[in-house]
C-alpha cells in the first residue's frame, strides 16, 4: 500500500504498562490512548509509507521495553483497512 495518512485503531496488552506508555506516546503522537484493564486502547492518524512497516515499527519499539507485550491493530488507508496481530497480517478490507 502506498504511503500517506493511516488511522490505527489498536489494543496493546502488556504486563509492564508503565514503561511501554512512554514509548506509545512518542510513537502515536497527538493521538488517543486510554488504559485498558490488561493494556493500552489506542486511536491515532499516523503518517507512513505502510501499513506492515508501520505496525512492525511499533511493535519491535513496544518489545524493546517488555517481550511479553502484544498488539492487535487496524490501520486504515483511504477505503482499505488491513489488520495485524502482532507482526502476522490478518486480512484486508476493501469498503
């Protein structure tokens, strides 16, 4: 997929939320983060050349701080939303 501007909508858990959210923040920027019960919810417009690369960048960052976090994630580009969990591709959606 070609670069531009993704929306993540994502579920991070972890057992270390204190040193990961550091990390989320600097990653997602002025997007949204909530605490969740096992992690973190979050909501961003991020800027990325795809979806695969940014969801890798993401998660090797988050693991660098704790292995045992993972991540379910959407990004979408225009009308296509491709879905991952961890690294592994999920499916892609064409609305």
């Amino acid at each position: 997929m070609a670069g531009g501007m993704f929306i993540l909508v994502a579920d991070i858990r972890t057992d270390a939320p204190g040193k990961i959210e550091p990390v989320l923040r600097e990653f997602v920027g002025a997007g949204t983060i909530s605490r969740t019960e096992g992690g973190f919810g979050v909501e961003a417009k991020i800027r990325g050349q795809s979806a695969r690369d940014m969801n890798r960048a993401l998660l090797s960052s988050l693991r660098r701080v704790s292995k045992k976090t993972t991540l379910r994630a959407e990004w979408t580009h225009g009308k296509t939303t491709e879905r991952f969990f961890d690294y592994v591709p999920k499916g892609i959606r064409e609305e």
